[in-house]
C-alpha cells in the first residue's frame, strides 16, 4: 500500500471514529424536500441513535412509497454537518430523478452510525463467527491497529440488523405512507455500510428486495497481508445470496485511496454472482477507475444505483 493510502487510512479512521457519533445539535438543512428528525431511536438490540428521516417534495399520505433504509445516517443530507464537509446530497439525487420519473416515488431513512461502535456494528457476524481462532485474531490485531477497537472485537451485525428490521422498519411502516413488500424495501450503504448491505439482503431476504453496496469493503480491515476477511465473505455469498429472480444487487468501487483495494475482490465477487444466476436485470457492478473513497464520489454517481434499485 502506497504513502498516500496510508496517510488517507489514518486520518480518514481518527475523523470518522472521533466525531463520527456525536450527536448534531439541530437537523440538516436539505434544498429538496424535508427531514424529519427522531433523536435516541430506544432499541432492545443496539445502543440509541438519531434517525433522520428524508421525505420528498409533495410527500402525502394520499400516496403509497418505497422505502430506502441507508447507513452512516450523519453523512447523507447536509455537508455543514458532517466531520470531513462532504455528504451523499441525496435529496438533490433523488429528486432530480423523481422529477424525471426515473425512479418510484420513496422515502429516506437514515441511521445514524454509532461511532467506535460502527465496525462492529456493520461487520457480517456470521461470516466472522467461521473463522478459527488464530483467524480471528488477525482480524483483531489488524483492527486494532487502525485504530477502529479498543479491546476485544466482537461483530454485533445481528443485533444491528434485527433493530432495523423488527423495531426500526415498523415504526417505519406505522408511521409513514410506504409500501411494506421486499420489492419496495430497499438497504444501501458505502464501505462498511456497503458490507453490512450485503449482508442484510441475504439475511433477511424476504424483508429486503433491493440493496445498493458502494465501495464495499471487502477487505473488513485494513490491510490484504494475511486477512482471511475478503475469502470468508465471499464463502458467505455462495451460501446466502438470495434469489435472483426476486432481488437486485448493486455493486461498485473506484481504485483510488481506500477504495484501491477492492478492484480484484470485487472481480471474485462477480463471478459469483453469474455462477449464482445473476444477470444484468437482478445485478449490476460498476467501476470507476480514478474515484476515491468519499462522500464526494459516493454522490456523483449514486443516481446509478438508485435508478437500478428503485426504477419503475
């Protein structure tokens, strides 16, 4: 890994892990449509957090919508608000896209990340629970490292997940004018967002149809020597994915920064995907040779995925 990845690792774990779970002191200001802000969201399953609800422009409840579920929910609206002054301006992507009717009519939820508890949070739990001991203890000591744990490290993606599934989306579906079908549920994220996507889609099938993984990071550390993370995960895709012909997946990276090391996991994961039936109407992967690990990027083409995921 070269100078200036090492350098982009370091500083980008010391931000995100420094400011990326605390609490802003208002809701972010969007041009597009409006948010609706739930502070301490109570779980049985994960530590509290803030929910920041996007609805679009002339949302009513006369109307039925999609629902988007998207991770690192600080990051998505408002770049005043964020640690590094970037953020995904999905209200903008999305309603250009809606005014074009490129895409069906949906909403936002955006889940706040919950800091040093991020890693944990978004790791597939049961691919890490495969690894023998002396495996997981690579995991550890490279975690470590970086910065990302303090102690022990012990994914709670499960937990995670069944927060979103069995108190979060209700409260979704009670609340708000949505469709409550697979084919209208739709999870997206980047980096580990992207992997804790993945992993939901194949987790919980019969609730999620559609899922959007950015930059997903494969690697579930931060170095390639010895890490037996991107094998592991692509054994769990050969057993979990779901069926092709009910679903859609996205992928995509650049090779640039952090995203430099995803190219040729990424290719091993395509191969997958066609050995498990995917096509280009259930499965789309996308390059982006030159684009870097950010909300920059993220945002530049995230009207792909969307239209992929949420298209009429």
């Amino acid at each position: 890994m070269n100078q200036s990845v090492t350098f982009y690792l370091l500083w980008f774990v010391f931000v995100s892990t420094t400011f990326g779970g605390q609490a802003q002191k208002s809701a972010p200001q969007v041009t597009k449509g409006r948010i609706v802000r739930v502070e301490n969201f109570s779980s049985n399953y994960i530590a509290s957090r803030t929910i920041d609800i996007w609805l679009p422009d002339g949302y009513t409840d006369a109307n039925k919508y999609a629902v988007l579920y998207m991770h690192d929910g600080q990051m998505l609206y408002d770049a005043e608000h964020t640690w590094n002054k970037q953020s995904w301006k999905i209200h903008e992507v999305a309603s250009a896209l809606l005014l074009l009717d490129s895409v069906k009519p949906f909403i936002v939820v955006g889940i706040w990340n919950a800091g040093l508890a991020r890693h944990a949070e978004y790791f597939p739990q049961k691919p890490f629970e495969q690894l023998t001991a002396s495996q997981k203890d690579t995991v550890v000591a490279q975690l470590k490292r970086m910065g990302r744990i303090e102690e022990a490290f012990a994914p709670n993606s499960d937990e995670y997940l069944k927060f979103i599934v069995d108190e979060l989306k209700p409260y979704i579906d009670k609340t708000y004018s949505v469709y409550t079908n697979p084919d209208n549920t739709c999870i997206a994220g980047s980096s580990m967002g992207g992997l804790i996507s993945m992993y939901a889609i194949c987790e919980y099938p019969e609730i999620f149809g559609r899922a959007a993984c950015l930059s997903t990071h494969w690697v579930g550390t931060f170095s390639m020597e010895h890490n037996p993370c991107p094998d592991i995960f692509i054994q769990y895709l050969k057993q979990q994915l779901p069926d092709p012909n009910t679903h859609k997946i996205y992928f995509d990276c650049g090779d640039q920064t952090l995203d430099a090391m995803y190219p040729p996991i990424q290719k091993k994961v395509d191969q997958v995907m066609i050995r498990k039936g995917y096509d280009s109407i259930s499965w789309i992967t996308q390059y982006f040779p030159g684009e870097e690990h950010s909300e920059k990027a993220w945002s530049k083409r995230l009207h792909i995925p969307l239209r992929f995921i949420l298209g009429e």
